[in-house]
C-alpha cells in the first residue's frame, strides 16, 4: 500500500520545514521587537529543549541559530539588531 507519491512526500517535507522556519522566524521578530518582554520569552527559549527540536524539525544547525540570536538580543531592539534580524529571516525563508 502507497502512502504517497514522491511528489506528494517532498511538498509534505517543505510544508513542514517552512511551518518550523516561521517558528524560528517569529523568535528572530520578538528578539528585535521594542517590547523587553518578547525578548526575554526568545532568551529562555534558547535554553529549553524544545530550541535544538524546532531547529532540527526546520532543518537548521541549533549551535548557529543560537548564536545569531544571541547575537541580536545582545543588540536590545536597536537598528543594528533589526538589520541582523530582518537579515537572518531572509536566510532562513530559504526552502
């Protein structure tokens, strides 16, 4: 018994890896947002297990995104962290 086409499994694969990009995506949003709040939830998410799962389910190294992150939270929502923000969604989007 078939459970798919080829095709079918690897538009399946993307869907799930875009699904778990954009989780990643929206962590790199509240670590540029203005509120503290949003950036404090994305500091004690990158040291819950959770973290290295949604990374590994969106394809992406955990140690790398981790690090860009921490990188831009050290930025507290300036401009410098906004363009290292909105520049790191641009690479992750990649499918």
């Amino acid at each position: 018994m078939s459970t798919g086409t080829s095709t079918e499994i690897d538009q399946d694969h993307t869907s799930a890896l875009k699904l778990w990009r954009a989780v990643i995506s929206q962590a790199v949003l509240d670590s540029i947002s203005e509120k503290k709040f949003l950036r404090l939830s994305v500091t004690r998410w990158l040291f819950n297990p959770d973290f290295e799962t949604v990374c590994e389910l969106a394809g992406l190294s955990p140690v790398v995104i981790k690090r860009c992150l921490a990188e831009i939270l050290k930025e507290n929502g300036s401009i410098r962290g906004e363009v290292l923000g909105r520049e790191m969604i641009a690479r992750i989007e990649v499918v």
